[in-house]
C-alpha cells in the first residue's frame, strides 16, 4: 500500500471518497450490513483493569465473583503495537489512528499512514454514506484517540489545529461530526479565535453543564464541560455529566437520522490514573466507562441494525492486582476514598490540617504515614499526591511497573449485529477494516 492514497481533500474544507477507501481490504464473509456503529475506547484499559474491576465489584474474600458486563460480551483481544521507527509501544494517536483508518502509523500521527499520508477514518466514510456521527469524551475533545478519528495532522499536539478542523472541515458539503461532547473549552475559545460562535452560527446547540445538556434539544451539539480534561468521575459535582450520561445525549440525537450514525465514546482518563499509579482514580474511571458501555449496550438490545464494539487503544501503567506477595488484593480500601489523590492533596494544602483526611480517606493510617503525608505539606500539591498514591497503593496491594504505555495485547468486547467477526486474536488495524466493510 505504500504510496497509495485512498483519501485526499479536493479542497482545504471538502474531503472527497471518490476512490474506494477501503479496496485493499480483505472481505469478510457471512455479514450483514450495519446501520449503526457505537465504538467504545477505554484508553489505557488492558486486562488487568477489567479484571480488577470484576475484584472491585465483588469486594469480597469468598465466594464466585460475578462476571461484569465486559465479561459477557468478551469475543477477542488485539494487539497495539505502532510502526514507530524509535518505539514499538504506541501512544493513543498512533493506535487510534489504527483504530479509524485500518492503517498502523508512528506514534503521534493523527489520520496518517506511515508516509504521512491522510487517510480516510471510519467516522468520515459513516458521515460520506450519509449518516450522523459522534464524538464523545471526558478529556478535552480533540485530544489524541478522538481526534484519530475526525482529523489528519502529523502531530497529535497541534490541538488547535484540531479543533479548527472539527468546523473547517466538510464531508459531501456538511459538518463532519454532529455531536461532540466532552472537555476542551480552552481550545475552542481562544483569542485567535471563537469556534464556540462559529459552531453557533452553523445551527449547533451549544451546552456547558448537565442541567444545559439535559434540557436542549437540537439535533447537532456541543458540549464543552471544563477548560481542558473533566474532573475524574469520582471528583465531579453534579454539574458535569458522567460518561454515560453523555453517551446517552448523543445517541438520543445521532438516532434521528434514518441512514444511522457512527458514534465514538472515549473513557480518556483511565490512561491518565494509569500515568499517574492511582488506583482511585483508575477505578472511578472504569466505572464511569462501564456505565458508558451499558448504556451502549441497552440502546442496541432488540435491534438488528446496530453493533457496539468496546476496546482499548492500548493499557497503561503495568498494573497489577496485587503486589509484594502479599496474594491478597483489598478494593474495600480503594472503595473507601471519596476523591482522587490529586484533589484530596489540594484540599490538604488549601487546609493545612491533617484532619482533611478523614473526610476523604476512611481507612486507618499508620502514623508513620501521617507524618510523611505532613511532609509533603511543606512542599508541592504533587507531592503530596505521590505520597498518597504510594500510601493507597500499599494498603490496597496494588502494583504498578511503569508510568508509561504497556505493549500487551488488549481485549475486545461487542455485541450486536457482525459481532463475530472481532472474535479472536488480530490487530488493532483490523477493526477499522472490518467496519469499513460492514458499515451500510
């Protein structure tokens, strides 16, 4: 395929699908087409954080754990590797890009192949058949996995440059993506320019917290929730939406179109708790995704016209469900903290009293652990955090090998329509080659 096209723009604003996006794919037999799409990304999400999540549902030392939702619908796993010439452990642009196109890239790629070429992306070929498309996130939106999808820029930091292109660019003379939800208002207000005003005045609603989201009604929308990334979904107030409070706005809006939609749900921060070694953070956020997926999963039961697809761009983190041989792993310590590290270290520091930390951390502390914690109070908010995630991580018996990506294989999960054809073992590209074939 080198050297090979098989997407272009005809002009700065209008992507043209006259060549076949999709001709040097394999062909899967015994399909059927689909009408609707809702891919879900857990970034940094491997085995062992759906695993844990079974342990933290459980929370008990006897007895058969139940099988989460994940778990019923478990078909195969994938393998994430990028064709970066210095890493062969992706980053989320390079595997999301393998994700939206069926193309593997270099790390920070974003809708390009290996030589830098654009290439089409499964949400562009759904909006080129006429359908409504999604964007759904709790980072800021045009971050890297996300904007695999809706954007081709050789660097995935160019962030402004992708939220230029959520506007600028057009599909058949329309909006590229009719619902985008999620973190990112920095990005879309700026001085150079208001995309905010600009979406507006191209008939978009336009929302910035629940109540907002829950009473508009128009068919496209925006929704920025927070400057840049949303509070973790254990940190939020009741103004921001949870994941699957927003999956579920934008699939109320995408249904409308008859000729269906291809909606893209990213549990974004379950990677950055994985960065971090935050076991509470972690969990909160696979929660927040598992919320999401059920909430997917019931909008496609009783339908014959829709697949779900769950997966991960990759895991973070190296974590492990136990550590030290202790052969014990204690999510009822995980269960006991109200807040993440970060924000219960802010509030520590706004205090200055160690008393701050019985109204967020219901466990018992060694003293020796009161005193390193009372430490860090003389120092900065970060360190404060690593020491309690330090803490948290000892007395939950979690392990942590590194605070970067992992290059393991991740799992899938679907249901609906085709979803056999992700069973098994295959790579990350074959995803998008498969949707590319299926979609109606």
């Amino acid at each position: 395929m080198k050297g090979v096209v098989y997407f272009v723009k005809s002009t700065p604003q209008q992507h043209d699908f006259g060549l076949n996006p999709f001709s040097p794919f394999v062909k899967y037999i015994g399909t059927q087409k689909v009408k609707n799409v809702i891919f879900l990304i857990g970034d940094g999400m491997g085995f062992s954080y759906t695993t844990g999540l079974r342990y933290f549902n459980h929370d008990s030392q006897q007895g058969l754990m139940n099988p989460t939702i994940f778990d019923q619908f478990f078909v195969g796993s994938q393998s994430t590797y990028s064709l970066d010439t210095e890493s062969n452990i992706t980053d989320s642009a390079a595997a999301g890009t393998a994700l939206s196109t069926g193309y593997k890239t270099y790390n920070g790629a974003l809708g390009l192949n290996i030589d830098k070429q654009t290439v089409p992306t499964i949400l562009e070929y759904a909006k080129f058949r006429g359908k409504s498309t999604g964007l759904v996130g709790t980072s800021q939106i045009n971050h890297a996995t996300l904007a695999a999808f809706a954007s081709h820029i050789e660097s995935r930091e160019q962030y402004d440059q992708i939220a230029d292109d959520y506007l600028d660019e057009r599909i058949e003379g329309k909006q590229k993506i009719d619902v985008m939800l999620g973190g990112g208002t920095s990005y879309f207000v700026r001085k150079d320019r208001n995309l905010v005003e600009e979406f507006v005045k191209n008939q978009f609603g336009y929302v910035t917290n629940l109540q907002e989201l829950l009473a508009n009604k128009t068919e496209q929308l925006l929704g920025l929730f927070a400057p840049i990334e949303l509070p973790k979904q254990i940190d939020r107030g009741l103004a921001v939406p949870s994941l699957a409070q927003m999956t579920k706005a934008a699939l109320e809006r995408l249904k409308q179109n008859s000729n269906g939609f291809f909606l893209l749900v990213e549990g974004s921060q379950i990677d950055w708790a994985g960065h971090d070694n935050d076991i509470v953070g972690a969990m909160s956020e696979v929660k927040d995704f598992e919320a999401a997926f059920k909430e997917a999963v019931k909008f496609a039961l009783n339908r014959d016209d829709t697949i779900v697809i769950a997966t991960a761009d990759h895991s973070t983190g190296g974590m492990s469900i136990d550590r030290n041989d202790n052969y014990k792993w204690n999510p009822s310590v995980i269960k006991s903290i109200t807040s993440t590290p970060f924000v219960i270290a802010e509030r520590l520091h706004e205090t200055k009293d160690m008393e701050t930390l019985k109204h967020h951390m219901h466990f018992t502390l060694h003293e020796a652990d009161l005193k390193i914690i009372q430490t860090t109070l003389e120092l900065e908010v970060e360190d404060t955090k690593q020491a309690l995630i330090n803490i948290i991580n000892h007395y939950s018996s979690t392990g942590w090998t590194t605070k970067g990506h992992t290059g393991e294989d991740v799992p899938i999960y679907a249901y609906g329509l085709n979803r056999h054809l992700f069973s098994g073992r295959m790579e990350n590209s074959e995803i998008a080659k498969i949707l590319f074939q299926i979609i109606d």
